[in-house]
C-alpha cells in the first residue's frame, strides 16, 4: 500500500510537468504549483504553494532548485518563489525529493526530509542517452559536414562518453575515445575505437565532445589537437574548455548544459520520476 499518494510538484520545467503527468497516469493524485503561465496540463490542477504544501504527502522539486539562490528555478511561475521562504515552510516529516541544490544555500535544506535523485546513479546513467543525442543534434546544427566519416574526439569515458561514442561510431564516424584509467583504454579499444589518454591528448578532429569537469582543454591541447575542430563542452560549469584562449585561437566551442531538458523533456521527466520511484522504494516511503 502506498504511503505517498499525493505528490506536490512545485517549480521547475517542462522536465517537471512532464513527471507530473506520467505520475498521475501511474494512479498518484498530483498538485502542480508554479506553472501559471502554462495553463493546466494534461488536467492537473495548478495551484498555490500553500495548498500545494498542505495536500501533498511528498514534494517534487526541480532541478537545480535553485538557479540564483533566492529564487526556486520557476520559469513558469507568474512570480517569483522565495527558496528560503519555501523550504522553512515544508517541515521536517514529508519527504522532499530535489534535484540538485543549485545556488541555493546548504543550510536551507538540512532541518528537511530531503532526497536528492539529482545525485543518484541511476538518475546520471538514464540521462546519458538524451544528452549525448542533444550532443550529436547539436554538433549536426553548427557544422556543415556529416558525422558519417567525420573524425570525433570524445574526452572522457564516463556515462555520458560511453553512450556518446558508441552513437557516433554507428552513425559512422571515425571515433577516438579519451580515458585515464587503463581498463577503460582497453574497453575503449575493445569497442572498436581508437584509445588515447587524456593526458596526452593528439590529432586532428572535426569534431571534439568534452565530458570531463576539469579543464582538459587549456592552451597547450588546443593548439595539439583543436584547431581545426568544433568543440562541443558537456561538462557542468565551468566546462573543460579555455573558452578565452579558444576564441583567440578562432576555435568554435558550444557549451552544452542540461540538454536532457531542452532536447528530450518528456524523456528526462520520466527520468525524474523514476528516479523518485526509486527512493520511495529504497527508503519504504
């Protein structure tokens, strides 16, 4: 028997109504809260925050919850809501199921029942596949040549660097797979694609994906290996990439964040929510 039958989704963006929508397909009753400017999608009610605290067993927040820290990230509400304000009010029993914090102050969310699926495995390994199809929908966008037969740099062989290179090797092009650590390289190869640590990177590529959160790219790789290239960045701010030094060098980069939610929402809302799900199971909520 569930113990949570009303979730409460307060902010957030087409990811979030999106989860609302497949939750309430899924038998759970659903309060939406900051979504004005949408309307009323797929019949769910929108509402206020008090109503939405009151009604709800659990609440959904968005990812990150906060993009500036005062404000929860609400690009549908007709105004703004108060992150602090918001988190004092939602109490320490009902379960809070967040993105990730964002700018919002730690502080905020210690006295919460909170769950961040921002930060799960499951939740990072799902949203591999539409970010790297945003990844290869947007290297097709800004360059005027196929991927079949175009040589492509993928940094990293994490989540996101598996699932990418393996697309760009099926549509064809001549892949070159970064990593640190030895296995990798040997699984990198065993894939079929040229191995190459990141420390010492070479070549001449089209096309460069970097899916590593430290800066890979500076002024001494640039020079051995981008100048020819379209540099796609996948790795939360600050990127992988001298952006400076690359624009001196006339050397395109396209810092691509969140692209789950611009390139396939429904896809990373169902993510969210199964993500939730996952929680709710794990912690018997």
């Amino acid at each position: 028997m569930k113990t949570i039958k009303t979730l409460g989704v307060i902010g957030g963006d087409m990811r979030q109504l999106y989860c609302a929508a497949s939750a309430l397909e899924d038998g759970y009753a659903v309060i939406l809260s900051g979504f004005e400017k949408y309307g009323k999608p797929s019949g769910i009610n929108n509402t206020d925050i008090d109503n939405a605290l009151s009604n709800s067993d659990a609440i959904i927040l968005p990812l990150p919850v906060s993009k500036n820290g005062t404000d929860i990230f609400a690009p549908y509400s007709e105004k703004p809501i108060n992150t602090k304000a918001l988190l004092s009010s939602i109490g320490r029993e009902k379960p809070v199921f967040c993105g990730l914090e964002g700018k919002a102050p730690c502080e905020y969310f210690r006295d919460l029942r909170c769950y961040f699926y921002g930060r799960r495995e499951d939740f990072a390994a799902a949203n591999a596949v539409p970010t790297a199809e945003g990844a290869i929908e947007l290297a097709m966008r800004v360059t005027d040549f196929t991927i079949c037969g175009c040589r492509c740099l993928v940094a990293g062989y994490g989540r996101i660097g598996r699932v990418l290179s393996s697309f760009l090797k099926g549509l064809g092009a001549d892949v070159t797979v970064s990593a640190r650590k030895p296995g990798d390289l040997e699984f990198i190869k065993a894939a079929g694609m040229t191995a190459i640590r990141t420390d010492r990177l070479s070549g001449k590529y089209e096309l460069i994906f970097n899916t590593v959160p430290s800066l890979v790219f500076d002024r001494k790789n640039l020079a051995a290996c981008a100048v020819d290239s379209v540099i796609i960045d996948l790795a939360s701010a600050p990127g992988g990439v001298d952006r400076e030094t690359a624009g001196r060098m006339n050397i395109p980069v396209y810092h691509a964040l969140s692209l789950p939610g611009k390139v396939a929402p429904e896809t990373a809302g169902k993510i969210i929510k199964n993500a939730v799900y996952n929680i709710m199971e794990e912690e018997g909520i």
